[in-house]
C-alpha cells in the first residue's frame, strides 16, 4: 500500500487520524455522557470506537511503509497503553474506570487490525494483478 501514487492520501488520513482522536479522547471525558448515547452497556461503544482508531493509525501506517507483525504489536501496544490512560484519567471527570471497557478497546483494536491486515492483502493483490497485465 506504501507507493508513491498514495502519496496524496497522506495528509489527509493523518489529519482523520489526529481529528479523530482528539474527538474520541474529548468525548470519553465529557463529564456527563448524553443518556441516549449509552445503554446498558457500552463496550460495543467502546468496541467500534478503538477499531475505528486501529483501522486510522493502520492505514496512516501502511500509506507510509509495508506494515509487519512489528507493526502490528506497536499498535496494539500503543492503544493498550492509551486505553489505559483513556480510563484512568476519566475518573477526575467524574466518569467510571473500568476494566471490562479496557478489553472492550482492545477487542476493537484487534477486529480493526484485522480489517487493515485483510484490505492491505487485497490492495497487495489487486496490486499484482494490475503489474501483471
């Protein structure tokens, strides 16, 4: 996916990538979550919202270089890391820190993983296809 007629795909997935995280962050530490936007339980919120991230750091990643399992364990490493800070720097904002949403993130961030992985094998494909004819 790393060639240079993607180049122009850069900025403007690194710009959804950092517009979206500032939103994701700021929305996980609004004092009071509107009530219709939760129900009984959150974590598919939780869920889609850090797969989403996975999938922007992931093509932002793989517009710049090939992506390796290296990769891969740096995303998931990464987003660990800032779901835990996500959690425990809600409790001064008077939100919940709770673990279940923790993995709930990190089952996001794999399904996302596994969307990016799955799309850059295609584009590879297609890819291949094309130099072929």
């Amino acid at each position: 996916m790393a060639q240079t007629s993607n180049h122009w795909l850069r900025r403007p997935a690194l710009w959804a990538l950092a517009a979206y995280w500032l939103l994701l962050y700021g929305s996980t530490h609004w004092p009071q979550p509107p009530a219709t936007l939760l129900s009984r339980s959150d974590k598919l919120i939780h869920a889609v919202a850090y797969g989403i991230l996975a999938v922007l750091i992931g093509v932002n990643v793989a517009l710049r270089t090939r992506l390796t399992w290296r990769h891969y364990a740096l995303i998931v490493l990464g987003l660990a890391a800032f779901g835990t800070f996500d959690e425990i720097t809600q409790i001064p904002v008077g939100r919940h820190c709770d673990p279940k949403d923790w993995l709930a993130d990190m089952v996001g961030t794999l399904i996302g993983l596994a969307i990016v992985a799955i799309g850059v094998s295609l584009v590879a494909r297609v890819n291949r296809s094309a130099a072929q004819l």
